[in-house]
C-alpha cells in the first residue's frame, strides 16, 4: 500500500531541505530517520492538542515539540503575554525586570533554586551545570547516568555516547558513567577515582522508577565524597509535579536544570540552585570566576513572559495532576488493548502516566525498531502522531479514544507481522534509528 500521495509537499520540501541544512532539521531527534518513510516531513501549525502539516494532514500530536509543549500548542495565555511584551520590544542593552519577576517565581517555586540563571536551551544549562561543579569542587571527572539518552550537545556530553567523532580522546575520558537503580555502580565509580569526581548528574526520573530511598542514597554518596549534586529536569520539570520530580519525591539536589516544557514551546532554560555554588557564576566574590552563562537571547523578554505565564497557568488550572489523568487512561487503554490482542509480551506502554513511553519488541522479545516502525507508521495513517508520549493540558478523552481506535488498527497488523516473524515487509521505507550511532 502506497500513501505517499499524502506527503507530496513533505517530500518536495524535504530534498530542498537536505541540500541545504546539514541532517535536514535542527534536532536529530526531528530527523527523517526517527520516524517512517510515510509520515508528515514537516509542521506548518498547530493548536491545542493538534497539528498540520504541510500538506494539510491533521493529527493528534502526541509528541508535543519534543516535549516542550505543555499546555498546549499556540495556548492563548502564553500567546497574549508574548504579544504583550513583543509590544515593548524584546532585547535591550541592560537586563529587564522580567528576569527579576521570573527569577523570583521560580526561587519560590524549586526546591532547590536559591539563585538561577537563563538560557535558551537544556543543553547550556546542563553544561554549565557541570561547569559550575568543577570550579566549586576543583575536581575533573563527570560522573553520569548512562540510562539517560541525553544530557548536553557539548564534549563533555557527547564524547561519551557513539557519536564521539571530533571529540578529543582525553575530554571523553572525563565522563564516567554508572547504571540507574544500580547504587553499586556509582560507587565502583568513587571507589576507582577517589577525590576525583566533581559531580555526578542524572536525570531524578525517566522511563524507570527510583527503587526505594535509591535517590537518597545517591545523594548521600555523592555529598560524601566531596562532589556535586545535579537533577537533569529538561524532561521532568513541571510533569511529575509544578516543583519538579525533586518534590515529587523529595530529594533536593545541589543544582538542578529545567527547560522544554517551562516556556510551552518557547526557549527558556534555567540553572538553579544553591546560593554558594551559584554565585561563583557572579560578581561578588573573590574566588576565581566562572564564566557561566552569557547569552545576548538568554534574557529575551517575551520568552521569559511565556515562561511566566506557563506556570502560572499550570498552577492556576491545577493541570499537573489532569496530565497524570489523561497519561493513565491513554495508557490504560493501550495495554489493555494489547492483552486483548495476545500481544501484550511484545508491545506496552510503560513508564509513569504523566510521561509513557512506548515499548516494541520483535518475536525474539528483543526491543526492535522494525516494529516501531510498523506501529508508527500504522498510526500516523489513521491521523496520530505519536513517535513519544508528552502529555499535555490540551490532550482530552476524544484525543485518548481517537489514538486507541488508531492503535487497534496498528496493534492488529503488528500481530499479524509477529506471526510471520518479521516486520520488514509491512512497512514502506527503512526503519527508524536510534539517534546515538556511530554511523549514518
């Protein structure tokens, strides 16, 4: 079955694209090899819980601006506080009271935010994270969670994955990593390198949950052997709880990072945390100085009301735990679904209701992308668009029951494929691919 009549324009755009932007897009995980060959190429609008592409194609979209939708795509609240300040202009030669204004918000809001700096991205923040650990510490390693996909575009980062071309072999032996759950590992870490490692990085939640008292333990370790704490929240921030998963469970790091959902799609990250670790980023002392963040767009007014108006309206509308509500039926349903089917060993919907992800494996229970890539492609044909599960205040129980008659459909022809042993045949183009590998 040939649907590439669908995507004319997609594709007519996506050669342009390729010979002129290196990888096409400007996040790999946006790329033409994350989703199927049949799928929409490229985003024109969208609003609420929906979007279009560019040839009119309209879907549910699940996958929300790789997370960094929250409430909703073009939500008026955020929408009208960005107009109202673009009214004002958006970048001056001195900084605005809109980073007092928000400063002060998130100061009451995160645990441990007592000083915070901006940026655009999760990727600067992180980094200066690390950064910060290093000059307070005086120490050199990094040690970080391999389970999470990614911290940072930078060396310190990158050099550890696959993707390590041009990245110099000493910086990538500056990275250690240790297993989440697995508190064994960190510490063969701080056993091998005593008085070494500067900080230790992890994201407080992701796909698994922490075994019991396990980010406590982390955290006391850490402390104990003279380094820095630091919560990865890019994803976490805002889902599990308006505080952050640090709330949410109660563990407080040193430093912590939020970004993606904080501005509802516009570009705002924050570095937040203890006062006398912050401050080595600023004027007033007389240690040697940490050239931290310093960014023309860092304080840009109109993304920083967005910000503003993010939160305000995930507090005001008590939205966190509706998100856990639609993220439980959407769930619910999908594996409910599977077991009906017979399926339900090879393909779930795992992780917390507020941030599922989706599980596919082949006949051998081997995770596999052929099937992945089948069940995609079988949704996006039916109007989902769903390559990983951000949860939104906009997302309703139409949008729930819409995706579960979709996913019959996929679940249907991914059981059949299972009994043939193989995927292949069933989709149209190659399979999707992880985004760390070492070649194209």
């Amino acid at each position: 079955m040939n649907r590439g009549s669908r995507f004319n324009r997609s594709t007519h755009l996506r050669q342009k694209a390729h010979n002129l932007i290196a990888a096409g897009c400007h996040t790999y995980s946006k790329g033409d090899d994350q989703f199927p060959a049949q799928a929409p190429g490229f985003i024109v609008r969208g609003k609420g819980s929906h979007c279009w592409d560019a040839d009119g194609n309209e879907f549910i979209d699940w996958g929300m601006g790789l997370r960094s939708v929250i409430l909703g795509h073009a939500y008026p609240r955020v929408i009208e506080a960005v107009k109202a300040q673009l009214e004002f202009g958006s970048n001056f030669t001195r900084p605005s009271p809109i980073e007092i204004e928000l400063a002060e918000l998130l100061v009451g809001l995160i645990p441990s935010a007592e000083m915070v700096k901006f940026a655009k991205n999760g990727s600067d923040v992180t980094t200066a994270a690390v950064r910060l650990a290093r000059a307070y510490t005086g120490l050199d390693y990094v040690a970080r969670c391999r389970d999470n996909p990614f911290f940072a575009v930078h060396d310190w980062f990158i050099g550890s994955t696959p993707v390590n071309a041009g990245i110099p072999q000493r910086v990538r032996e500056l990275t250690l990593q240790f297993d989440y759950n697995r508190l064994e590992t960190m510490e063969a870490l701080f056993r091998q390198h005593p008085g070494q490692i500067a900080c230790v990085i992890l994201e407080p939640v992701s796909t698994q949950a922490p075994h019991p008292g396990y980010l406590e333990a982390v955290r006391d370790l850490t402390h104990r052997n003279g380094a820095v704490l630091i919560f990865d929240e890019i994803i976490s921030g805002f889902r599990w709880d308006l505080k952050g998963a640090q709330n949410y469970f109660r563990v407080t790091p040193d430093l912590s990072t939020f970004g993606k959902a904080v501005g509802n799609g516009f570009s705002v990250s924050v570095l937040a945390g203890r006062r006398d670790i912050m401050e080595l980023g600023g004027l007033h002392h007389k240690k040697p100085r940490v050239f931290l963040l310093s960014s023309t767009h860092g304080g840009e007014t109109h993304e920083l009301a967005a910000c503003i108006a993010t939160i305000k309206e995930l507090r005001d509308k008590d939205a966190v735990p509706y998100m856990w509500s639609i993220g439980q039926q959407l769930q619910d349903g999908f594996n409910n679904l599977a077991k009906e089917l017979g399926i339900a060993p090879y393909v779930s919907m795992e992780g917390y209701p507020c941030s599922p992800y989706l599980l596919t494996k082949g006949p051998d229970g081997q995770v596999s992308m052929e099937y992945r890539t089948l069940f995609l492609q079988e949704v996006i044909a039916r109007g989902v668009l769903i390559p990983y599960i951000a949860i939104s205040y906009s997302h309703t129980p139409a949008d729930v029951e819409q995706t579960l008659e979709a996913s019959r459909h996929a679940l249907v022809l991914y059981r059949e494929a299972l009994g043939k042993g193989d995927a292949r045949p069933f989709f149209e183009g190659p399979p999707v691919k992880p985004v760390f590998r070492a070649y194209n």
